[in-house]
C-alpha cells in the first residue's frame, strides 16, 4: 500500500529553476503530483519552456525573474542564485521539500519546520566538476574570477547544507558525494521512469534497429564527442537527440553517419528508443534516467561503467560497461551483440525504477525525518521534539519575496 504523503495544506516545494523538462524537472513533476496543492518556489520560471506542465500551480519566483531568463541565457546569473533562493518567504510551513542539483536545498525554513532535500548532485561545477570546468577557461583573469567564485560557493554550500534536516539521494554516485562534500548522510530513492510510455515490442521480434542513440543535453560533461569520434572511424549510423550549448562544437565534429534531431517530443524519444540498436551514454550519470528508459524500451545500453550506470544496467544482460574513449567505445559497439539481448530481461530491469517505486519510497522517507527516526546524520540532537505527520488543513500564505505568478 502507497505510503499517505503529508498533507498538502502545509508544504511548500522548491526546485532550483523550472526553464525547461530535463530528468531533475521530470522528478519533480513526480513530486508535484505527490501534493498537488502545494505551492512551488524556484529561483525563475518558464511556462512555455516546461511545456506548461506546471500550468495551474502557484508558482513562486525570485527577483531573478524581471530579467525573464531562458534556458539559454541562465547561466549568466550564476553569482545571484543563492540570494534568490535565500529570499523566498517560506515561514509557515510545516515541511519544505527541495529538489536540488544546485541551490534548492539552501532556501532558509523557519525553527519549527522540517526541510527534506532530495538531492540531485550537490552543484556539479563547484565540486566534483569544478577542475575540468576551471581547466575549460583559456583566459587567465576569467578564470580566476571563477575559481574565487567557486571558493565561495562551497563555503555557502556548505553551511547551507547543516541546515537540511534530512537528505535523500537519487543514487549511491550522490549519497556519497553528499557525505564527502557535506559530511552529511543520506537515503537512496532513485528517480521515478515512466516506464509504461514505451512499447518494448516495437523490439521483441530480435531485430533492432540500424542506428545507435545518444539521448542527452549537450553540455561538455557529457562527453558526447567520445561518441562521435567513436562512431566516425566506425562509419556506423549515430543518431544525436537533445539540445544544448554544445550542439555547435559537436556538429563540427560530426562524420557523415552522424545526425541531430534537436530537441525531441517525449513520443519522438520512444520511437527512436524502441527502434535503436542500443543507448549510448558517454559521461558519468549520477542515475542516468536515459539509460532506465531505453531498458523500459526493450533495448540495451553501452554505458560507462561507472556511477549510475552500475546501478541501472545489468552488464552482459541489459547492456555492457565500457570504461575510456572513442578507441575503447568502437571496440565496445563492435563487441557487443544488440541483437541477443532478450527485450523482457531489459523491461523487468526499468521495473525496478518505475515511478510507482518513487511514489511509494519518497513519502516513507520523508516521514522517517519527521518522525526523526535514526539513521546517522538524519537524526539531529537540536531540533525539536517529533511533531505529527501534517494534516491537509486550509492555510492561507499572504506576501513573500520576489515575484509571484498564480495560473488560473
């Protein structure tokens, strides 16, 4: 039986930034079904960009959002994002659950109210990432500039960190990043698939598809030019699907059996899914919820046999684990039968990650912090005594910091 998430009269939700539908947005929309009736908090919004699926929620920004940033363009307020989410007005509530890859889990709660941070990865350029992205600056002054902003960014981070009564980890990968950069413990809840979307017998009958898949953003961290350089000097089919201020590097490196699509439709993605010999994934996933959904899809996956990966594909069953660069994943594709992988086993894999999972785990975990049940740093000497679990009841909030949109 699914777990009764607390009521939604007194729970607030944040998410970093709500500009358009990647896998951190996909789980929180997951979260926003949980408390339908919750007001949501994020540094900016874009309703047309998150193709209106946050529609009819009370969505509240930052100051941040007079400057209308897009996904494009977001990158540049980097240095106001912890004030942004620092200012919203979140005094009130008894619980406030965050969903974070960068600054979600540092909005300020009031004494009595509880703070679960479902993590994403703690900011990826400030901490684990941060000397290939210092490295990818040419221009000394920049960045130095950039390292000292870094420096700053995980003392803030930090201290924001002490405040989160509990944290819960979409994978191992972050569960031990959040100990190691935080000193804080946490739960594994891995990210809700919605794995009924596919139809897995587009590839039972045995014969897949002549093109391997690529499903991601574009950025430099995914290492999405392993593959191409890879599939140029196989001269096999490689299909690019996603968007991102990468594209033009990588299309300046692409060979002739190389295309983009862009940015797909959720339907495009199943169809190029269902039809693929396999997913290829090239950078180090935290979870890698591509990689769940080409299984869901009844096809394998070559993923770098790190991070999420392990957790997510059965190596030599539901895909194969490769570890290097193009030389290592050209001998990996030509290694590696397509054709043998049994479309069922891939589907009884994405089960276990189906969003039912989530709905399920997410709420138990959840009350295990309000009911202050021990598990390392989860339970924490100076709060105050347990309260119940929070009833629906009516709760009117009047003001808050930065802008507010309320959809009819």
């Amino acid at each position: 039986m699914q777990a009764r998430p607390p009521g939604p009269g007194n729970v607030a939700l944040v998410h970093d930034f709500l500009l358009d539908l990647r896998g951190a947005e996909r789980v929180f929309l997951e979260m926003c079904a949980l408390w339908p009736d919750a007001p949501i908090f994020t540094a900016v919004y874009d309703e047309d960009g998150t193709e209106g699926r946050f529609a009819g929620r009370e969505v509240n920004t930052s100051f941040l959002q007079r400057v209308r940033p897009n996904a494009r363009t977001f990158r540049t307020l980097l240095p106001f994002y912890p004030a942004a989410v620092e200012s919203f007005d979140l005094s009130g509530f008894d619980l406030v659950v965050s969903s974070s890859s960068a600054w979600a889990h540092a909005a300020i709660c009031d004494e009595g109210t509880t703070h679960v941070s479902y993590c994403h990865n703690p900011f990826r350029y400030a901490w684990n990432d941060r000397d290939r992205t210092l490295a990818a600056r040419r221009e000394p002054v920049s960045r130095a500039v950039l390292r000292s902003l870094f420096h700053r960014w995980r003392q803030w981070d930090w201290i924001a960190a002490q405040r989160v009564d509990g944290y819960l980890a979409n994978s191992q990968t972050t569960h031990r990043r959040i100990q190691a950069y935080f000193g804080r413990d946490s739960r594994v809840v891995h990210p809700p698939v919605d794995t009924e979307r596919f139809d897995p017998s587009a590839a039972a009958d045995g014969r897949p598809g002549d093109h391997h898949l690529v499903l991601s953003e574009l950025m430099s961290h995914k290492r999405i030019d392993v593959a191409i350089h890879a599939f140029n000097r196989l001269r096999f089919p490689l299909v690019v699907a996603g968007d991102g201020p990468d594209m033009r590097r990588l299309r300046s490196l692409a060979g002739p059996t190389v295309s983009f699509t862009g940015r797909v439709s959720d339907q495009d993605v199943a169809h190029l899914l269902e039809r693929s010999r396999a997913l290829v994934v090239t950078a180090i996933e935290e979870f890698g919820i591509a990689a769940v959904e080409a299984q869901a899809a009844g096809r394998p996956v070559l993923a770098v046999g790190v991070g999420g990966a392990l957790e997510t594909v059965v190596d030599g069953v539901t895909g194969h684990l490769w570890q290097g660069g193009p030389a290592e994943l050209a001998k990996a594709v030509l290694d590696f039968d397509a054709g043998s992988v049994d479309p069922a086993e891939c589907v009884r894999s994405a089960a276990r990650f189906d969003r039912s999972v989530f709905r399920r785990r997410l709420p138990q975990e959840i009350q295990r912090v309000l009911e202050r049940v021990p598990e390392g740093e989860l339970e924490r000497e100076h709060r105050v005594p347990p309260r119940p679990l929070p009833r629906s009841r009516v709760f009117n909030r009047r003001g808050g910091a930065g802008a507010r949109q309320r959809r009819g």
